[in-house]
C-alpha cells in the first residue's frame, strides 16, 4: 500500500580535513532512514557534492557547486575540525561561503 514520506534534504559543508566525520554522517543518515523513515514518515536525503555536483565550467570550482547544489535544502551541517577550507573569490572558504549563503 502506498504510503506518504516527506524528504529533508540535508546539505553538508565542511573542508577536507574532516573526511572520516563526513564518511560518519553518511552513515547516521542512512541509520536514520533505516530505523526510522516508516514509523515517522520521513525521509533524509544527505547532499554532498561528491554526489551532488557533475563537472561544469563557472568562473571558479565553489560557483559550480553553489549553482547545482542550490539553496533550496531543509537543513545545513557545517563539520569543522583544524581548517576553515580553501579560499574562494567571495569567502574565507568554501565551506564559510556555503554557510553565508
């Protein structure tokens, strides 16, 4: 029988030093799904731009994640550790850039 689920996006932002807090989140998040997405009717789809963004032109490589991953997500992570990320043109970071916008 067809049931309603409602799907949270979830964006997370972080710079390359938190790789294996990344790696955990994914697993939260499917955990998540696992135990809970029939009771509670939801589901949450992690957005990362390993998996989110294909290669495009922009004027710098942050423009073309900003533009495919959008703004239209229901929840942002930010995972810091000992570095903010690479610079962009209009941020300290990547990873602040995503946070600001």
């Amino acid at each position: 029988m067809p049931r309603n689920t409602s799907v949270f996006q979830v964006f997370v932002a972080s710079p390359s030093d938190v790789a294996d807090e990344r790696g955990v989140l994914e697993g939260v998040i499917a955990q998540l799904n696992q135990i809970w997405s029939k009771s509670l009717g939801i589901t949450f789809e992690l957005l990362k731009w390993e998996t989110n963004v294909h290669p495009s032109f922009a004027s710098d490589p942050q423009t073309v994640i900003n533009n495919q991953i959008g703004l239209e997500y229901d929840v942002f992570i930010g995972i810091f550790w000992g570095r903010l990320g690479t610079p962009t043109p209009r941020a300290a970071s990547g990873t602040l850039e995503e946070f600001e916008r």
